[in-house]
C-alpha cells in the first residue's frame, strides 16, 4: 500500500469538508458499499461524483488520503457516541446493551469500515496506520475497557479480558456485513435488511450479555 501522503492532525468531522470533497467521499462510500471491495480507482469515484480525479490529489493527497478521510469521517461519530455513553448515567448493563446494537448499527450504515481500517492499517509500520489506531481503535477499546471496569464493580459483569473482547466482539458485529456473498446463497438476497438489522442486534447482544453478565447466587435450599 502506498504511503498517504497527507495525513490529518485530527478526524474531520462530516460537516468539516468543502462540498466537492465531501461529493468524492460519499462516491467512495457508494462504491466500497456496492462492490463489497476496498481497491477502487479513481477513476471510478470521479465517474461517481462527476468530478474530476485531479480532485481527489487537490483534497486528498491521493487514494490512499482519500480512503483515510473516508474512515476518519463514517469512524468519528461512533468515537464521539461511544466517549459519551461510557460517561451516561446508566447502568453498565445498559451502556454494553447500546453498544453492541450501536456497533452493528455503524456497520449497516458502513459496511466496509473495519475492512477499510485493516487496509489502512496494512503492516502497522505506515503512518496512516498509527493514525487509525490512535483515533479509533485506541479510543473505542478504552472505552469498551472502562464499561466493562463499571461492570464488574458493580458486580453485572464477570471479568473479561477487554482486548479479546474487543477483538471478537467487533468480529461478531462486522462479519454479517461482510458475508455478502455468503448471505446470497443463504437467503436469496446480497445485502443486510432492515429486519435482518434488527434480528441479528437482538441476536448478538443475546449472546454477548450472557457471556458478560454474573450468574445470580443460587437460591438457598429450605
């Protein structure tokens, strides 16, 4: 993978890009949604957008750049959702139930996200790399950290280890998205419904709660 070639000091917010920049991001997401793929020309994004490829160098620094603020932009506000909930007045149970449906909602919103951050990501000795992790992978493992911390004080959760936890639980939430073809030949149809959404949330928060959640005492005998 080449090497970005400029790189934000920080994520942009969605309302912080010129329109023909937000234009080139939002061919870009249309494109990674429909083709379930990551390598796209830039060719492709300006017949998309309209605009001319000369753009995405003007904006972007090049592809790689563009892919980045892509990610910088559909990754922010799940990072800023995410700080937020840890701080809520809630119970722990409550905060873990919102995030699993909340991951998976950003996903159905982006299905290509953790696949794109993987290829940013690439062998880890990139810059970009170190700019993924810092703004995103960081912030939301210390986040699912500190939920879990709240939990097992209160006495909700039984310990978990929070990075295996991070990593399997972004699994579970991502792969039905990437599954694509797979959903094809099972279903009949290529893409995640809005029922199917719906269905697969109640699914995995099912599944995560009862691995995370403390058995109740048993009942004392008469």
């Amino acid at each position: 993978m080449a090497m970005v070639e400029r790189l934000p000091e920080k994520p942009l917010r969605a309302e912080e890009h010129s329109p023909s920049a937000t234009a080139l991001l939002d061919a870009a997401a249309a494109i990674l949604s429909r083709r379930n793929v990551i390598d796209i020309s830039l060719s492709d994004v300006a017949k998309e957008s309209g605009l001319n490829s000369a753009l995405v160098k003007y904006y972007f620094g090049g592809k790689e750049g563009m892919l980045l603020a892509l990610h910088s932009r559909d990754a922010y506000r799940a990072v800023e959702q995410m700080e937020h909930l840890v701080r809520m007045n809630i119970s722990p149970v409550a905060k873990m139930r919102v995030h699993i449906s909340g991951m998976i909602n950003t996903y159905y919103r982006s299905p290509y996200l953790n696949r794109l951050m993987h290829y940013l990501i690439g062998d880890g000795e990139t810059e970009a790399g170190g700019k993924i992790a810092q703004f995103f992978v960081e912030p939301i493992l210390n986040a699912q950290r500190a939920i879990l911390e709240q939990g097992v004080a209160s006495g909700d959760f039984r310990p978990i280890d929070p990075e295996l936890f991070y990593f399997s639980l972004t699994g579970a939430c991502d792969h039905i998205f990437y599954a694509r073809h797979t959903l094809l030949h099972l279903r009949g149809e290529g893409h995640v419904t809005d029922e199917l959404r719906q269905r697969y949330i109640k699914h995995v928060t099912e599944i995560y709660m009862t691995t995370l959640l403390t058995p109740p005492p048993p009942e004392a005998s008469a």
